[in-house]
C-alpha cells in the first residue's frame, strides 16, 4: 500500500468521524527498515517518522536530516535513563514516558539542555504485564507527578492487546485524557488506525502498511 493510500484512508477516516482535515498526524514508522525504503518515503515528502530504538535512530537520522528539512522525529519505543540525553538531542516527541525515574531525568536534561521534547506518557491500558506502560488507575497521579516536573506533557499513548477490541482501550485512553486536560492521544497502528482516529487519535504510528514487512536482521 502506498504512503498516498495511507494518508487517503486517514482524511476518510478524519471525514468520517466529523474531525478537521488534518486533525490526525501521521507517523511513519521506520524502525527496522532498511534506508533505500526510508528515503523513498522521504522523497514522497513525508517527515514524520517513528522509530523504536535509539541507537538505531542515531545511525540513520544525522545522515537524513543532511538531505531533508524539516524531520520530525518521534520516539514510539521504550527509553532507558542512561539514553535519556541521546533522545532529546535527536527526537521532537517522546511517546513512551513511563515511570517517575525517567521524568525526573528528563526533568533534569531539559534544564541542561534548555529545551524539551513534546511528551506522552505510556498508558498500559491492557494491564499486560509483558508491555511497558503507567497502569490506567495510577495515570492520573502519574500526570499531576510529571506536571509538578514542568515537564511538557502533550497527551497520552497506548498499544492495545493483541486480542479483543482495540476500540475499548481507545475509549479508555481518550477519557484518562480528557479528564486529565490532555489533548494528544498517540494510538492507532497499521491494522487499527482508522478505528484510533473514530475515537479520537491525534497521531497514528503505521510502519508496515506503508513500508512493507520490517527487514529485522537474522541473527
């Protein structure tokens, strides 16, 4: 499917669910792919890119950003501490803040550096034990710990289970934010994002309905 068909079915999805054109931000994301699909996806004139890693981000993107203006980039994996400052050096958003150790941190660098990335705090809305993720009964205090940081908090992601209704857990996320006064809900992938932007989605993170199956190196 072409990065055209993608952002056709998002402005029918926006249409349809009585939202703006252009409400819904798409982010391609490229983890594991290799760089001549990267940058063709590029030359189509899309800059919003997601990546899960961020070593991985930091031997692709310097390179890109040499060629391209105006990349946004967004950290849609899990972050460490001790890659904290790497993060926010390379990336314009950060979707996966989780834990009160890594705000802190983040709290800290953006004192240092003198500039934030744009935040959204990790909502484990399926209480899996295996994901990453604030609980849904503890992300209200979580949002207020994070505030009283000054950190920029943008909204809320998720990454529903496997089985049962995405929709569920994208209602569930859209009303944590709403009472929470949070306005970015990152949620929807290649197979839902059009059921995400139904309930609400401000960015939606599709990879391989736009590149293709992900090249993961044999090991």
């Amino acid at each position: 499917m072409s990065l055209q068909d993608i952002k056709t079915r998002i402005a029918t999805a926006e249409a349809k669910a009585g939202r703006s054109a252009g409400s819904v931000q798409l982010i391609a994301v490229s983890k594991v792919q290799p760089n001549a699909r990267v940058a063709a996806i590029l030359d189509e004139g899309q800059r919003c890119f997601g990546e899960n890693r961020v070593q991985e981000a930091l031997g692709k993107w310097p390179d890109f950003a040499k060629h391209y203006d105006g990349l946004d980039l967004h950290l849609i994996g899990p972050l460490q501490s001790n890659k904290a400052r790497q993060a926010m050096e390379l990336f314009n958003a950060i979707h996966t803040l989780d834990r009160l150790k890594l705000a802190k941190s983040i709290a800290r660098l953006a004192q240092e550096l003198g500039k934030c990335p744009d935040l959204f705090i990790q909502v484990n809305t399926g209480a899996e034990p295996q994901k990453a993720g604030v609980l849904p009964g503890e992300a209200d205090d979580f949002i207020a710990e994070c505030r009283a940081l000054d950190l920029p908090i943008k909204g809320l992601m998720c990454i529903p289970p496997v089985e049962g209704s995405a929709a569920d857990h994208f209602t569930q996320l859209a009303a944590i934010a709403e009472r929470n006064d949070l306005t970015g809900l990152s949620m929807g992938m290649s197979g839902d994002f059009e059921v995400a932007i139904a309930h609400g989605a401000t960015h939606v993170r599709v990879g391989s309905a736009i590149f293709g199956a992900r090249a993961y190196a044999e090991t």
